[in-house]
C-alpha cells in the first residue's frame, strides 16, 4: 500500500520573536530573494550586486535553504554537497603546504562549508540568517539567489517575504525552449562518457522533459504557472520581473536598482559563466518546434502580461 510523501521533514517552522530578528537584521532596510529561474542571467546578477557597496549577496550564492525545508531530496542533495565540498577543502589544505595564501583561501572555503552542513543538521531560520548574513560589513540590502526558489509553495514564500518588513523578490525570465534546452546540457556537464553518447542523452533527456509536466525541467520554464503561484503570496509591489536577454542593460539595472533601494548597479561588459561543455550542440529543429508549440500558452501569456517588454528573439530557435 502506498504512503503519502512528507513535504516538511525538518521541525516546524517558525519566525523567530522581533527581538531576535531585530538583532539578527540590524541595520538592514531590504531584504531580498532573486527566486530564478535557472540558465537566466543569475549569476551574472549575483556579480554585480555583489560588487555594489550597499549590497551583501549571501557567501554562496545558493543557499538552498528553503527548498531543503520542503523537500527531503533537496536537504538530502545539501548535506552531500556539504561533505564533498568539505572533503575538497581539507585536500586543498594538504596540497596548501608551503603556499599561505592558498591555504588561507581553503581554509575560508573549509569554514563555509562547514557553517552551511551545521545550516543541513540544525535548518533553524536563526542558523539561517547567520550564513545569509556571513561576512556582511554594513550594507542596508541583503539578499540571495536560488535559481529553483521560484518552485517553492505559495506558503513558503510567504513565510520569506515575512522575515522582514521589506522583502523584495525578483524573477528573471528567459525563452522558455531555450532555457529548457540550456538546463538539460547543463544537467549534463560532469558526464564524461564519450560525447556522442552523452549528447543522444541530451536530446532523449530533453524530448522527455517536453512531455512531462511535472519534471523539474518542464517546470522551470512554465512561468504562468510560477508567476500565478508567487503572486499568491507576494503583494504586486514586492516583486520585479525581467528577461534574461535584456537584463545586462543600464535601464533594467536602473529598474532594478529602484526595486531593492540601491543607488546604483554597475554593469559589466557582457560574459557568458557558467558555460556547458556542450555548447556546441544545437537543438534539432524538429524538436524546437515541437517544444516551442508545447510552450505556446507560456509564451502567450508573457505576451499578454509584459507586452513589448517580452524579447522578440523569444520566438527565434534556440542557438545555445
């Protein structure tokens, strides 16, 4: 007979009493969360908010402490990466022997990966708010950025938005079949089998993704279904929305920067991080198509929504 899955499987969440939130949050005027979406200019932004005086971006940029309260994978997948990481630091120590300055930077990364198993094992908001706030001197916004929070539940993010009496929340859009397509390479990036079979997974791994719904994948991309959702929880004036393809602008950055209260945001040049090792392989035009009808009723709906702010290349076949 089967079980029901267990959605909460940390203790119970609660906020903290006012006083220790005023002490954790001392000085703060803004908090914020970008929630995604994945492949869509995130850690490029993270960069650039980071480099802004009056901003503290969390000492990763991922802190994945929301979605590991909902699900027992995502704690699951944090305690592993926790290890390995810890694991890869104290080698880097050893190796360090002799090189100070390497060893200062292991030492710090070891640190961190340290205070974010502690975040696996005790996932309390005060544990929380300690590594959100690790090493911010004393910017009045800080913030994070988890591509795979704009998949969490209505009730969850309004749980974040109360933790402060200004939590702002920022989305960043892009072409859905080409978001799908650069998260599927993506998900491929360690796979180190020979490249023509690991590229007929990709495509098999993507046409798939096409027909599921329910997949981590397909969902990433449905932003009627993950606009509808936030805005449940979240008053209009709290969240901003913006297009991985116009975003690496001064305007948008203006916008941006009047969203979360800052003075300004410098942008840099154009710089593709996060690169695939399967860049070079392109989507076969049957299944971009086939994609791009399944994703019809997402792209009418930004249309709708957003009007002429809605990229024109949204329409273009996928290219990388």
């Amino acid at each position: 007979m089967g079980h029901a899955a267990s959605v909460e499987t940390v203790p119970a969440f609660s906020v903290p009493d006012g006083f220790v939130l005023a002490e954790r949050f001392r000085g703060l005027r803004t908090l914020f969360f970008v929630l995604g979406t994945q492949k869509a200019s995130t850690t490029w932004l993270a960069r650039m908010l980071s480099k802004s005086a009056e901003c503290h971006v969390s000492p990763t940029k991922e802190l994945h402490y929301w979605d590991m309260r909902e699900r027992r994978k995502a704690r699951s997948a944090a305690i592993a990466k926790c290890n390995e990481t810890i694991r890869n630091k104290l080698r880097d120590m050893a190796l360090s022997i002799g090189h100070p300055a390497r060893a200062r930077v292991a030492l710090n990364q070891l640190r961190l990966g340290l205070a974010k198993r502690s975040l696996t094992i005790d996932p309390s908001v005060q544990n929380y708010c300690r590594l959100l706030m690790r090493g911010r001197r004393d910017q009045p916004v800080v913030g994070e950025l988890t591509p795979v929070y704009c998949l969490l539940s209505a009730e969850t993010i309004r749980r974040m938005a109360h933790l402060h009496d200004d939590t702002r929340f920022v989305f960043v859009m892009r072409d859905p079949v080409d978001r799908l397509w650069s998260g599927v390479k993506q998900a491929f990036q360690t796979d180190t089998r020979p490249r023509d079979r690991v590229w007929s997974d990709i495509r098999a791994t993507f046409e798939a993704s096409i027909d599921d719904p329910s997949s981590k994948a397909y969902r990433l991309s449905d932003y009627k279904a993950i606009i509808s959702n936030v805005e449940q929880a979240v008053e209009p004036d709290r969240i901003a929305y913006f297009f991985h393809e116009t975003i690496r602008t001064d305007g948008e950055m203006r916008r941006l920067s009047s969203h979360l209260g800052l003075t300004g945001i410098d942008v840099e040049p154009e710089r593709r991080v996060n690169r695939s090792l399967h860049d070079g392989l392109a989507l076969p035009e049957d299944a971009a198509r086939r994609a791009r009808d399944t994703f019809e009723p997402t792209y009418a709906f930004v249309a709708e929504r957003f009007g002429e702010r809605m990229p024109p290349s949204w329409r273009a076949a996928p290219v990388n």
